[in-house]
C-alpha cells in the first residue's frame, strides 16, 4: 500500500481545532471544529467537519447575506434549529441554506451521543454579512460583518439553546 500524501489526505482528528469555541463575552462551549479548507488552502470553499458533544449546539442562530451552506448529518440525531422552529434530523439528512432569504438557523444536540457535521459553504466572502436575530449585543462586536437590512422574518418559539448541560468554557 501506497504512503499517505499528507498534503492530499487528513483524517479530520487531526486537523480538530481546541475544544474552547466559544463567542466573544460568552462562557457556552460551541462545536469543535476541523477546517479542511484552511488545511488544504482552498479559497472558494469552507469545509468543515464540526463535533458536537451533547448539551452542545454549532453556534448562534444566524442568517447569512451571501454565501450558500450546506449541513449533510454524518452521525447522531441533532436538531436544526431553523426560524424558531426545531426539526429532528438523522445520519443521511443533509439541510441546504441560500444566502439573502434571512433563514435563521443553528444545530443542537440535545442527545446523550456524539453529533458529527459535515458543511459546506463558500469560503469567506468579502461580500458576505452576517445576522443574529437572537443576539442583537453582536452588532458592535461584528459592525464591518453585520447584515443590517435581512428580510423580515418571524420567528417561532423553538428555544435554540441545548435543553442539557454541557461543561462552560473557563
């Protein structure tokens, strides 16, 4: 069998960011991240594998203003957490979002499992701004990022924080 070219194949245990994502002010540990864009130096695309240990979710609910996502269920049972509304999903579900329609989302494992993610999206637009329905305090800490004029959109009732405990960042 042939060598592993480590430029061209990376398990992504390897690439796994620290276990500390977390939002500026904010003391709730989020997903754990492996970048396989930024270890493969690709430019147009974001690709992430994201962990999510129980009592966890992927980040803030938010809209983007321009870049396309595309979240594919590898392993567990998460919520999507779409406009207030939480949808049960199963490994092989895979959610689409297109950018400027205001769509509100996040992923929550509200399980006692291991939640694995893969999502795709474009790689960092210069272009692209961003939106908290939820955490409007972001707006001065994102004021170059921020969507300032999203689609009007309602929301539901769905609580998009993880019904269960999950250790706090120090």
């Amino acid at each position: 069998m042939a060598k592993n070219p480590r430029c061209l194949i990376v398990h992504y245990k390897d690439i796994q960011d620290p276990d500390c994502s977390a939002y500026p002010g904010s003391v709730e540990l989020l997903s754990i991240g492996s970048t396989f864009s930024r270890h493969f130096r690709f430019r147009k695309l974001g690709i992430h594998h994201e962990l999510l240990p129980p009592g966890r979710r992927t980040s803030f609910p938010h809209a983007e203003s321009s870049e396309e996502e595309f979240v594919f269920v590898l392993e567990g049972r998460p919520h999507a957490w779409i406009d207030g509304h939480a949808f049960k999903l199963k490994p092989g579900d895979g959610v689409g979002f297109l950018p400027g329609t205001g769509i509100s989302h996040c992923f929550i494992n509200n399980t006692d499992a291991i939640v694995r993610l893969l999502v795709v999206g474009e790689a960092n637009k210069k272009t692209n701004k961003i939106f908290y329905p939820l955490n409007p305090e972001l707006k001065a800490r994102k004021r170059r990022s921020w969507w300032h004029n999203p689609p009007s959109r309602s929301l539901g009732s769905a609580d998009p924080r993880p019904k269960r405990k999950s250790p706090h960042r120090p």
